[in-house]
C-alpha cells in the first residue's frame, strides 16, 4: 500500500522524487547516496500507474484491494 501511495511523490517527467519534508531530489543525486535497483522499479510502476489516469475515488478502490 505504501508503494501504490508513494508513487504520488514521484515525477517521471522530471524524475525527481519529492520527500515528506517538500525537498526534491534528482535520481542521479539518489543513485549517488546508493538507491539502485528500487528507485528504478518505483519510477517504472510509478510511470504505470500514472498512465491509468485513476481518480482520486479510483486510487482509494486500488489501494482497498492491494491490501485486501
């Protein structure tokens, strides 16, 4: 469920990741402070789920059955 809400954090056209504390960060600079192999899986679901388009409405329905 984490995953699915973290993705709003993500933008794929800039490829930046925004944390809790509102400061941005470019994938290069994360790479650089060690993410790898989940950074690049995150931005690839994240660049699918965004591509659905879902709504707000629609986005709690997925989250509801990810946990289920």
């Amino acid at each position: 469920v984490l995953v699915v809400r973290f993705t709003s954090l993500f933008d794929v056209k800039e490829r930046t990741v925004t944390f809790l504390s509102g400061r941005k960060y470019s994938v290069e600079a994360l790479r650089s402070m060690g993410a790898g192999d989940l950074l690049n899986s995150m931005f690839d679901f994240t660049e699918k789920l965004q591509a659905l388009n879902l709504s707000e409405e629609e986005m709690s329905l997925f989250t509801a059955v990810v946990l289920v």
